[in-house]
C-alpha cells in the first residue's frame, strides 16, 4: 500500500515574479525515479510543504506536455506560502500529488475555448492553455479573457503576450484599477462582454476566480446561452489531505479534492447554495 | 460451529492468557470512574491491577472505539534534515467487549478508509485484529440507546469474530467466522460446548434485549426525509440558536473520522501529526483569503445532519448514523441525533 502522505523532496530550479504577492516557483524532483513517475493531468494540484511549517494545496500550472519539471504560482496567502516566498533558488519544498480529477481535454478538441480567469484563477488554468497551445490545430478559436484588480497582478505577462501572437487566439485584459499607460478595458471581468463576442456555438468555457468572479460569469454565459455542462469551473474548498478523508473540502456528497477540483456547471448547481461554493 | 459458552468468572483469566499474545483492547474504569478501551499491559503486577478495572457490565465507553485505529491524536512520519521515516502501527490487536452498535461504527469507518485512496494509517492498524462483540441486554444509555430504530443493535449479526450474550454466570458464544473459531481452539480450555436448548435461550435473551431499549424512531423515515428535498432550514436554525459547537458529539461519534494535520517541530527534528477535526468548528472550512463558505453556524448544524442521514446513505447505501446515542449523551445542551430525528419525522419540536 502506497502512503499517499509522504512528500518528496523537490529544488527550487527558478522563481519568476508574477505581482507583488504571486511568484511562480519551477521544482524538479531530487530523486529521478519520482520525476519520471509523477504524471499528472491539466487541472490537477499538489500538496507542497516545508516541513515543520506546513502543508497546502496548489495547482500544477505547468502543462503535462512539458516535461521534467513542475511549476506551481504561490500567492503570500498565510504562514506556509509566506515562507515559501522567503525561499531562493536552490531551496528545498515538499511535493506529493497529483491529486483530484482534471480539465477534459479529448473531448474538448474541435471546438472554440473560452478561458475566463480572475486575478490568482490564471495559473490553475494555464497548465491546459499551454496543451491547448502545444496542440493548437486541435482546436478552434481560442479566446482568454482575464482580469484582476491591477495590471500588476495580472500573472505570466509575458505568456499573455506570446498566446496573443498565435494564430486564431485572442487575450483580453481587464482591470479595476489602470495605471498610466494601461491600454486595455476598465472594470469587472464581465465588463469584456462589452468588447467582444461570447458565443455559445460549438463552444465551451473554462471559468476560474474568487467565488464572487466566478458567479457573475456564470450569469452571463448562461444569458449568453451556454449550456451548463458547457461551463467548466474549479472551486477552491480549505483542504488537508488532498485524498478524501480528512473531510475538510467535502460538500453535499462530493469531496473537491477527489471529485473536483474541476466541476461543470451542472454539478455545481446540485449542491446546496448554503455551501457557497460559487 | 456450534454456540459455546464461558463461565464470566473464566474471562478475567482468558484475558490474562490473551494479553500476552495480542494488544488486548477491553472496557477498563479509570481512576474518574469512565469506561474506556485500554490496553492490557503484559507485565504480570500490572496486568493484575488492569485486570481489576476491566468493565463489561452495563456501563457505556465514552469514546466510541474507533479510537483504537484512528487515534485522538497520531504521528503521520517524523523528519530531520536528511530524511522522512514513517510511522506506521501494526500490532495484532484483540478488542474485547466492544458494543453492536459500536462495531457497525468500525466497519462504516474501515469502509470509507479503504475508499478513494487508501489510508496507510488506518488500514494498517487494522490489518491483524480480531473483534468480539458484547450484546447489550440493557442499554447502557438508558435515555440514549435507539439501536433498534437503526437495526443496528443490541446483537450483532455479522461482522464480529466471537459474540458473547450474558447469560447469568456465564456468557454464551457465538462464532461468526473462522479466527473466532481459531481463538476458541487456541484457548479451548476456557470454552464449553453450549446445549441443546441454549440457542432458544439466547433468542429469549434478544428479545428481551429489544423489549429493555426506550428510546424508539422512525429511522427509515428520516432517511426518506433527508433524500428529499423539504427544506428543514427552520429546524438547523433553531438547533443552532442553542448549540455552543463544542464538537463533543463528534469527537464522541462512532463514525466520524474528520481530521486536521499538522506540524510540530523543535529544532531540525520534527513530526507531522493528525488529530480529530470536526466540522461543527467554525475554522474547519476557512479559507487563506479568509472567505469561509461555513461561517454562519446554522450551516454547520446542516452540514452535520445531511453528512450522516443524506450523504452517508446515498454514498454508501447505509446510514452514517448507527444510532448509538452518544452524540445526545455527551451533549451539554441536550441535543442529539435521536432527537432530530423525531423531530423530522413527527413534526414535533423538542430541541
Ligand atoms: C485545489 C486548490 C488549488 C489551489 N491552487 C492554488 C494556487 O495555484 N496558487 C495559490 O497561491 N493558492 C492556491 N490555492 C490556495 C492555497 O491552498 C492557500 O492559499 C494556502 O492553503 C494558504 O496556506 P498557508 O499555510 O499559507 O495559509 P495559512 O496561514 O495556513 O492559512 C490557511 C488557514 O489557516 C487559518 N488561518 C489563517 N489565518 C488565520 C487567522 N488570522 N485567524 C484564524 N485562522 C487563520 C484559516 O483557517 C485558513 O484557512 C489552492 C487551493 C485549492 C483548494
Ligand atoms: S450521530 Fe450520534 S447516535 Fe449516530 S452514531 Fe454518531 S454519536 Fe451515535
Ligand atoms: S482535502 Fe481532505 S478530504 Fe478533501
């Protein structure tokens, strides 16, 4: 019987600042076995420790097509991520995973995409952005709407940049509050349906944010008319073991580590508002 | 096999042997006067004094046995700055004199460690155990014991190793799989084959049994209630009004098995532990960011009520609840799941 709660040893290769609270850390698994077993799913997190600090979940954001390393966008939320953001390249975390269900992926293919994320939402959905772009005849148009308080906490700046230069693929930004020289929309993610087409047909839409983001989205694809199997959402739940026992994510029957952290619309709507979960 | 039995004065003396053999688990008063599972120690001046304390009368175990496999408090693995070692439990483990109702409770418990991916802690602390079972002729809840509304007592029918039925100086025996069988041989100096007409006297004892629980309610019903969709808002509310969240039903629940983990270092060394969580606790669902999707206590009431009689039942097929009645007997402001349930089913208020 394997133990799912024993961490593995990564190094820190490099950190890339995204925003004043949000750096991407790369890692590489010390031991090749583990590097070469570790195979993950776009979608999926991880549980990443500092011994005798703590442990908490955070999504993959490297894409499965890229291999050898794994890249994960940690906020400065609380005690461990904070430590994390004292580390240097060189350091040692704790990994193990992967773990939860993932973005579909095959049966996505052929169809336009939208990706609609708020502020630290980009990075769980970056990890299938870049599949999608390592297979981008696959797909049909692609179109990223993403948004945030202020330009500089817009994460991956740079992959914004690179994913609008491929053909058949529009990214569009928002913020609440511009800086000088910003050049692009002002106001709430869901002010861009103003800017551009959001259609339905033959379309699915990947949505991910704060709960409050995700449920104004979820309003207009469905006044869009989306189907809502169609609208592809993950929740963020307080989680402890990542495995489905400490109960700590459990909602209505579903535990959102095992079950989720990617649900559609549809299964959403079976769970009791008073949950909150969107 | 056929039904045996043993003289009660003979137990004492069967545990003694058995210590030296198994981790003996039995009911033991303590120094408070509680009943909990110790273990028997396998030193001899110590075993004498534990064996004194060893209680399978009509006094109820406070903490509900689970313990025995999912500890209070457990080390997960402990670290330095070179290596993780694991901490792994594998004793073989006898547990003698646990309830029928508290059995159900392990095998519910063994049924969602074993589902998903599995939990190496759990799953190994049961691996080597063998389980006899104690029929309660009176409830040792008096005002809480509702096993029969849930079918889940004062017998046990299936599950256990040895069943043993009080039947005045002696216990009779029932055998329910092949280690019972083989604990019997091992120590056939101490067991009797039961006569002819001892299989009619242990029906007689059950229904008396059955007859002696007061506290009765529409189980199924309930269960039919909580897979609908009536709004019961009203009721969580006004149980939350005056629940105080202690967690005392929880942590005294047969089947729950929530948990928090956590970190304790000194120096470079350190463990990473796990310890009982409830979800009555206000802090169980908050976030980092400070968003808590439970921060209203109503909603942690209903959460813990739809988890045992909703969830439960349609993940699993049986109830989360197995009606042992701790959660009333250990509450400070007299609620209790039997009690919701009455309340559901009849329409009365009585929380
Ligand atoms: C599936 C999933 C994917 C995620 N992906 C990412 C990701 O890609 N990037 C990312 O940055 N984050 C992600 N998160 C969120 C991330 O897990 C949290 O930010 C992280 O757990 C914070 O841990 P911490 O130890 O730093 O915070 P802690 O300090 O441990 O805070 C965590 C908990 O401690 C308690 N707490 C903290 N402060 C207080 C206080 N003042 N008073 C009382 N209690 C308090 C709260 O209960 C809180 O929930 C993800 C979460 C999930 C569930
Ligand atoms: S909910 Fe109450 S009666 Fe039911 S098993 Fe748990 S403690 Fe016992
Ligand atoms: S995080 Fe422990 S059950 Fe989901």
């Amino acid at each position: 019987m394997k133990n799912e709660y024993l961490p593995y040893k990564v190094t820190i290769a490099s950190i890339q600042k995204e925003s004043f609270d949000t750096n991407t850390y790369k890692v590489v698994f010390d031991d090749e076995k583990t590097r070469d077993s570790f195979d993950y799913r776009q979608g999926q997190f991880a549980e990443i420790s500092i011994l005798g600090v703590g442990e908490a979940p955070i999504s993959i954001t490297s894409s499965p097509s890229r291999k050898g390393y794994l890249e994960f966008s940690i906020r400065a939320a609380g005690s461990l991520t904070n430590k994390i953001h004292e580390m240097k390249v060189g350091d040692s975390l704790y990994v193990r995973g992967p773990y939860g269900n993932s973005f579909p992926y095959e049966e996505t293919k052929g169809k336009n995409i939208y990706f609609i994320a708020g502020g630290i939402g980009l990075p769980p959905l970056r990890s299938l952005i870049n599949m999608t772009m390592d297979n981008r005849s696959d797909f049909g148009h692609i179109k990223i709407l993403y948004g945030s308080k202020t330009p500089d906490e817009l994460c991956f700046k740079q992959e914004l940049d690179e994913w609008k230069k491929v053909e058949n693929t529009e990214v569009w930004l928002i913020v609440d509050k511009p800086c000088d020289g910003w050049g692009c929309s002002i106001g709430v993610v869901t002010e861009l349906w103003k800017d551009t087409d959001i259609h339905p047909k033959n379309a699915v839409a990947f949505v991910c944010g704060p709960p409050i983001m995700i449920k104004f989205v979820v309003q207009k694809l469905t006044q869009s008319g989306f189907k809502d199997k169609d609208i592809i959402m993950t929740l963020e739940r307080y989680m402890k073991c990542g495995i489905g026992k400490c109960g700590h994510c459990n909602v209505g029957e579903k535990f959102v580590c095992v079950d989720g952290p990617v649900f559609t619309y549809e299964e959403i709507k079976k769970i009791p508002s008073r949950e909150k979960v969107i | 096999m056929k039904l045996k039995k043993i003289l009660q004065k003979d137990v004492e003396k069967l545990l003694g042997e058995a210590a030296k053999k198994w981790q003996t688990y039995v009911p033991s008063k303590n120094d408070e006067g509680d009943t909990l599972f110790a273990i028997l120690p396998k030193e001899k001046d110590e075993l004498e004094k534990a064996l004194q304390r060893v209680n399978l009368k009509d006094d109820w175990v406070a903490i509900s046995p689970k313990e025995i496999f999912f500890p209070q408090v457990e080390n997960m693995f402990s670290f330095d700055k070179e290596r993780i070692t694991e901490e792994i439990e594998t004793s073989k483990k006898l547990i003698f004199g646990i309830r029928p109702c508290d059995l159900k409770g392990v095998l519910f418990a063994d049924e969602f460690f074993k589902r998903n991916l599995e939990d190496i802690y759990y799953l190994s602390r049961i691996e080597d155990r063998l389980i006899v079972t104690i029929g309660c002729n009176t409830p040792p809840r008096k005002e809480a014991c509702f096993c029969t509304s849930a079918n889940t007592g004062p017998f046990a029918k299936e599950g256990f190793d040895l069943e043993l039925v009080d039947a005045g100086n002696y216990y009779l025996v029932e055998v329910g799989s092949v280690k019972g069988e083989e604990f019997i041989n091992l120590y056939s100096a101490f067991f009797e084959d039961a006569g002819d007409d001892e299989a009619e006297k242990l029906n007689s004892i059950e229904s008396d049994a059955k007859e002696a629980i007061n506290v009765k309610v529409d189980f199924d019903k309930a269960l039919e209630i909580m897979k609908g969709d009536k709004d019961l808002t009203e009721n969580y509310k006004r149980i939350g009004e005056r629940c105080i969240y202690c967690g005392g039903c929880v942590y005294t629940c047969p089947s729950c098995t929530c948990f928090n983990v956590f970190d304790d270092k000194l120096g470079d060394n350190g463990v990473r532990r796990r310890n009982w969580d409830t979800c009555v606790f206000r802090g169980y669902t908050r976030e980092a960011s400070g968003h808590n999707p439970r921060d209203e206590k109503w909603t942690r009431t209903a959460r813990r009520y739809e988890h045992k009689l909703k969830y439960d039942y349609s993940v699993t097929g049986t109830s989360g609840c197995i009606a042992c009645g701790r959660c009333l007997s250990s509450c400070p402001v007299n609620i209790g799941m039997s009690k919701f349930i009455e309340e559901i089913t009849t329409n009365k208020r009585n929380m």
